[in-house]
C-alpha cells in the first residue's frame, strides 16, 4: 500500500473556533463557485489576530482548530484521481488523506504537525504492508511539505512519489499587496467604503504564514532612484509605517521568517539526495501573454514615509507565472528536479485558467493526468503511448524546463 496524502493552498484549509458550540467559522474556505466570485467581489475578511507568540490568537475565548478543506479547487481532482486509482488491481482501494492546516501560523509549525500526522497514519495503518506515503501539494502545501521534509532528519524511507504543484519557493508580490494595502483590486474599494481595508491588513500582519510569502528572489523589490535591491528579510528595508506601530511583534515575525529562510526551516530541495528528488515532480503554470506581477518599485522616502511601496509598477513590471506565483520563483529547482510547466490556455480549453488559473491549478486537466500518470506508474520516469514523454501533451503546452 501506498498512501497519498494531499496538503492544499493557503486559504483552502477552513478554521473554526472550537471553543463554541456548533465549532463558528472564523474562516471559511471556498467551497463553490457562488461562495468564490463573491469572496472576490466583496473581499475576504478576516479579525483573528495572533498574539506574539504566533501558536495562539489574541481572542481570550478563540480556540482556532483545521476545518474542511476548499471543494471547488480540489474535490474533482481527487475524485478522479480515486476512480483512478480503484481501476487498477495494484492501488485499487489506497487511502486518500488530507492534510488541512491553519495556514496563518509558520509553515514550519505545520510542517511539525505533518510529520506528526504521518506518524499517526503508520500506527493506523500498521499490518497493512505500508511501502512508503505519496505527496501531492498545491501553492503553500509545498511549502509545508519542504518544512517536513526538515523534520525527516535525512530519514526519507517514509516517502515514495511527491508531487508538487504551483510552488511560492521564493514568495510572491501579492503577499506584499495583501500587507500594504489589504484586499487587492476591486475588493480593496469595496473593503475600503465599509471601514475593513485596514483591519484586514492589519491582521495579515500578524500571521508568519503570509511574511513567509513574501518575494525574496533576485531583484524582486529595488529602489526607483538607483535599482538597488531590497531585502525583505532585514527591517531596515521595509514601508516604514507597517510596522511603526507593531515594532516588538513585527521584529518577532522577521525573526521567524529568518528562521524559515535558513536550513532549520524550509528544506532546500536541491541539497536532497539524488534518489529522493529522482522521486519528485514539480508542476508550475506559465503564462506569457498576461503574465504575472513579478517586481516592485520603491521610493527611498514619500512624504514622511521610508520605502515607500509603489504598487502601481505591479502592472508595468509583470514577468510569466501562473498568475499569482512568478515563473522564477516556482521554477527554481529546474536544474536538479524535474519541472514541468503548465501553459495558460484561453477560455475554450480551460476554463478554470480563466477563472483563476493559480488557484483552480488542480482542476486543469493537464495537470491532473500528470498527477495521475506519475502516481499510477511503477517507474519514476513512466512511458506512456505515442507520447515521447509521459508528461506531452498532444498540443505541447506541457513542457520540461
């Protein structure tokens, strides 16, 4: 037996106070397409802040606990990967788990819990001729996933396949937008007229899983005054009225973020040893016509503000991704793991990449038969038939990088 376990997005995991009687939403993850459209029209909202020892919430009588996870992101994929999966004699019946997270706390913190739930799994499944557990992850899950890797100690027995789909390795501007501003887009005039476009930011700013997402590759953020580079890693670098008025919290979560960046926290995929990242697949989506904002301007002073963050260079300064995470940050493990990227494709095709090609990534059909091709092949390089390379597509938008 060989079980998967699936490790979702950010946001797609649902949290629930547990500390009530019918267990109240304090997130709700998107579970249909109704609920979708109209978190982006009016915006997500969020109060729950955590206090500075991030493992708890500043409400006295919130205990936050993992709910559900998303539907409509997942579910299809899932069940079409079981049906899959129930036709075959050798993985007909193999158990699906999935692993929900709260995904505000530090990837690291999740990680531990992964590497304690997969113990769990093995006494739960011992007797069972267990040969090694398969990964599939979606956006943060892959980084959860790195930061259980950590907690392996170069143990890797327990790992058989992983599958790792549209990766923030190196972050993405849109955690920067979300802590600047709030709410982007449409939802940030919405969010604004009803007095929560501030509390939504500053409530982003209290959770390590959003500052671990923020974009650290190469030339990310410069200055417009001489291209120099900022590094969101130091204080000296940040929008000075972020965090003027949080100083000991904000050091605390640079301080967690450092540690996330350094080996104790997420593992560096490329150090692995040959034969476990000879068992990896790392999926990413392209899209070169729209592209995806990539790189920010910033102003040394505006007004009496230092750092200031010109959000409007988003739209001049776009590069290919998937329309959330920029190619440069999923695609840095090319040179040592197999990398296949996704192309965006118009309505007709896909629908889901016109809706949200990043979030709805699982729902792509590409991107499902090559979940379901790797997993259902012996060989970690399986053949499929008129196809030179098990991951083509007859249409060659599913490239090798």
């Amino acid at each position: 037996m060989k079980p998967i376990i699936f490790i979702p997005g950010i946001q797609a995991t649902s949290l629930v106070n547990a500390n009530t009687f019918d267990f109240n939403y304090i997130w709700n993850a998107y579970d249909t397409l109704g609920s979708s459209i109209s978190t982006s029209i009016l915006g997500a909202y969020l109060e729950e802040t955590l206090q500075l020892n991030p493992l708890y919430d500043t409400g006295t009588e919130t205990i936050t606990e993992r709910g559900h996870i998303a539907k409509l992101p997942y579910e299809n994929a899932i069940i079409k990967l079981k049906r899959k999966l129930n036709n075959t004699d050798e993985y007909k019946n193999t158990p699906v788990y999935l692993f929900g997270y709260d995904w505000r706390m530090s990837n690291m913190e999740s990680g531990k819990k992964l590497f304690l739930f997969v113990a769990y799994l093995k006494e739960k499944l011992k007797g069972q001729n267990v040969e090694g557990f398969r990964f599939i992850t979606h956006s943060m899950g892959g980084l959860v996933l790195s930061c259980y890797l950590t907690q392996l100690k170069d143990d890797f027995s327990d790992i058989d396949k992983i599958v790792i789909n549209a990766p923030p390795f190196l972050g993405s501007p849109y955690a920067l937008v979300h802590m600047v501003k709030g709410d982007g887009g449409f939802r940030s005039i919405l969010n604004w007229a009803i007095g929560r476009n501030e509390d939504m930011r500053k409530t982003i700013r209290t959770y390590p899983g959003v500052f671990e997402l923020l974009p650290i590759y190469k030339d990310a953020l410069t200055y417009s005054e001489d291209n120099t580079a900022l590094n969101l890693l130091q204080k000296k670098y940040w929008q000075s009225n972020i965090y003027d008025d949080i100083n000991e919290l904000f050091d605390a979560r640079l301080q967690l973020l450092n540690q996330f960046r350094s080996p104790s926290g997420m593992k560096d995929l490329a150090l692995l040893p040959k034969a476990v990242r000879d068992k990896m697949v790392i999926v990413v989506g392209t899209d070169k016509k729209k592209g995806t904002f990539t790189k920010v301007k910033v102003a040394k002073r505006h007004k009496d503000i230092e750092n200031f963050i010109d959000l409007t260079s988003l739209k001049t300064l776009s590069q290919s991704g998937d329309g959330t995470v920029p190619f440069v940050s999923s695609s840095i493990y090319a040179a040592s793991i197999k990398t296949l990227a996704v192309e965006k494709q118009n309505f007709f095709e896909e629908t889901s990449n016109s809706l949200d090609f990043h979030g709805l990534f699982l729902k792509d059909s590409r991107v499902q038969n090559i979940i379901e091709r790797y997993l259902l092949c012996d060989d970690a390089d399986p053949t499929i038939p008129n196809l030179k390379n098990w991951w083509e597509t007859p249409d060659d938008s599913v490239k090798r990088i």
